[in-house]
C-alpha cells in the first residue's frame, strides 16, 4: 500500500482508494517537477507495496517476491512511516532512489504479466523482449571488479539465470536513477523541461557521455554460490560488463519517453557506432 492513515487502515476500499489517490500524487508530483511518467503510467496503481523502515538513508530495497518495496523513513510524511511525502519534498539524491526502486517494480510487473497464460499469439511486451535478449547476450558472461577501489582488475564470470537477471536489473536501475538525478540538476535553475531549452539538454547529453566514458553504470549481483558467497556479498561488475549505448537508447525511449530529436542530438555526440556484439533492435545496431 502507498500509506494511509491509520484508522482507515483495516477498511479494504478505503485501502484501495487511499492506493489510488497515492499512486495518483506520484504521476502528478512527478509531472510537475518535469520528470519522466511513461513507465508510472504503465504500471497500475495497487502493484506495489510500500513500506518504510529505519535503512540507512539512502538505501532502498525491493522485493519481487511480493512487489514490495522498502524505502528509507526519510522518504515518508514527517519521517512518520506511513505515507510517502510528496515528490516536490525530496531531494534529488531522494528522487534518484526513488525511479530506482520504481524501475525495479516495473520490469517486475512485465515479467508478472508475462507469466500469466492469456490470448493465443500472446508476445512478451517488447522491453521484457529485449531485456532477455541482453541477459542472455551481455549479462551471461560477465566482468566484474573484484575490489571496487581498484577498478582496473578485473575477473571473469559465468552468471546464472538468477544472477544474469539481476545484474541486469541493477545496471538498468543504475541508469534509470542517474539520468533522473542529472535531469534534476540540469533543470534546477532555469525551472523548465530540459526537452524545450536545448542547452540544457547539451548539458545532460555531455553529463552522460563522460559518465559513460568513466563506466558509471554498472550494476551487481549477489552470487548464488555460497563459496563465492562468502568471498563477497555483492559482485560489482567491471567498467567492460556496463550498460551498452544500444540498452540506454532503449531504456531513454521505451522507460523515460525521452524524445527521439534529444536521442538523435545524443547520437550525434558518440560519433559512428561501435558493432554491437548483441543482434539487437536497440540503438543503432540493428
Ligand atoms: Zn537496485
């Protein structure tokens, strides 16, 4: 639930309307700090459970299992723990957790719905397609950087499906949470959508190209093994195994509804295409 208060708690459509209105303040809370809402929108209003508790501040965590999400106190109404406070409170570090966690609850509703045996010629939605053409292509074999300080040295892997589909779904979430921080503070003075002042937009294009060119987004996995386990809770992959330009694209058109003119600009700034090692739809690698 998205929080309510709590004498309605224990009335099921007083539930449902309190998720509702919830859900309806995200979109709209979101809309009005000119952030992205094409997945919000996608995503129906009581799928996730929210809940808080005492994380570290900028911690968050998501459960498939149950589409719970578990955020920081900090993010509730007056650190109360029951509500979430409206996006227009947060900081941009906050918002920035925030689309993380709401990235990992949608790709989980595609593979929810995905899994449900509906109408013949039944088709995976096109992102959940192109999400395990990747894990099988890019997220099988990995690199990753054994001691994050020393990111140079680098170790290979063979991932399991579970552990593939997870460094997958961190890298992207890396992403999807980047480019919302970015876009917070490329907008922050001028009040305005990034998408209808250009040089902003220059901004946030230069601001991923060096992110990119410095392996920023690289996500982890917790290893099945249990020996491996007990090396290291979390594997994080190495700058070799990041986000692919091709999933980005992806991820900027079909996640945050980024413009294709700001996609094309962006294109612009990475010269000719690298070959892709995937047979993608994605990107330019056609
Ligand atoms: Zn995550």
């Amino acid at each position: 639930m998205w929080g309510q208060p709590a004498e309605a708690a224990d009335a099921p459509e007083n539930e449902e309307r309190g998720t509702e209105q919830m859900w309806v303040h995200v979109i709209e809370g979101a809309q009005r700090l000119q952030l992205p809402t094409k997945f919000l929108k996608a995503l129906p209003p009581g799928f996730i459970h929210v809940e808080f508790d005492d994380l570290r501040t900028y911690a968050a965590e998501y459960h498939p299992d149950d589409h719970r999400m578990v955020l920081d106190r900090s993010l509730s109404f007056n650190a109360a723990g029951r509500m979430l406070k409206p996006l227009s409170k947060m900081t941009h570090k906050e918002l920035e957790v925030f689309y993380h966690e709401l990235f990992h609850a949608y790709l989980d509703y595609l593979a929810v719905i995905d899994a449900q045996p509906d109408e013949v010629g039944h088709r995976a939605d096109e992102l959940l397609y192109f999400a395990r053409e990747q894990q099988a292509c890019r997220y099988g074999e990995v690199r990753i950087a054994p001691i994050i300080q020393r990111k140079g040295e680098t170790e290979s892997r063979y991932l399991t499906q579970a552990e593939s589909w997870e460094a997958l779904n961190e890298t992207w979430a890396v992403f999807i949470g980047w480019a919302i921080w970015n876009q917070l503070e490329v907008q922050h003075k001028a009040k305005q959508s990034m998408f209808q002042e250009p040089r902003q937009a220059m901004h946030w294009i230069r601001r991923f190209k060096t992110a990119f060119e410095k392996g920023e987004f690289r996500g982890y996995y917790v290893p099945e093994d249990p020996d491996e386990r007990r090396l290291a809770r979390k594997r994080y992959l190495a700058q070799q195994s990041q986000l692919a330009l091709g999933e980005a694209v992806v991820l900027m058109k079909q996640v945050l509804g980024f413009q294709d003119d700001f996609i094309e600009r962006l294109m612009i700034g990475f010269g000719p295409a690298e070959a892709s090692p995937c047979s993608t739809v994605g990107g330019r690698a056609e």
